[in-house]
C-alpha cells in the first residue's frame, strides 16, 4: 500500500464512500464519517438527546412550565416547547461536529 492509498482511504466515509468531514475517537482507531453520517452517529445523537432532555426540561419550567399549568396550551405555545428541546439538541451536535472536524 502507498501513501497515495493511505491518503485515498483516510477521506473516505465507512458508511457511503463520500468525503470525510469528521473522525471520531472509538476504541481500537477511528471512526470517519461525511456530514450526513456524522449526523446520525450513535454516540452524537445519544449525547444530544441528554443534553437536550436535561436542559429542554429545566428551560421549559423556567420558560413554559406555568402557562401548561394553567391550561393555556396552545398551539404557539407547542411550538416554543418543541423549540425548546430542539436548540439544546442542536447546540449538542454542532459542538460535537465542531470538535471531532477534520
């Protein structure tokens, strides 16, 4: 094997062959991965999901918590719930691609 091989194989995704745009630390070596696989790798998205469910919850009774008590749900209201898991679940990722970038 040739160093142009080594070079060759290192830029590719394990899962579909696209350029790498990340590595990820595993036991035994690497893992590379394109954005898209990047997105959906186990380890990133059970992070997030944490993060997301842990600093979601404490936004939503700080920020939501009294107006569902009250029983004014509506659907604005949903929306900002839902808005509230889901930028924490982002910043996760973003910061998790962000360091493991190529």
């Amino acid at each position: 094997m040739t160093d142009d091989d080594i070079q060759t194989i290192a830029v590719i995704c394990e899962q579909c062959r696209r350029p790498v745009r990340y590595r990820f630390r595993v036991a035994g070596g690497g893992s590379q991965r394109c954005l898209q696989h990047a997105l959906v790798y186990p380890p990133v998205v059970n992070r997030a999901l944490r993060v997301a469910l842990i600093v979601g919850t404490i936004l939503f009774i700080i920020n939501q918590a009294d107006v569902v008590l009250r029983g004014d749900l509506t659907t604005t209201v949903a929306l900002k719930i839902a808005l509230t898991y889901l930028v924490p679940y982002s910043v996760s990722t973003y910061s998790a691609l962000q360091i493991n970038r190529i």
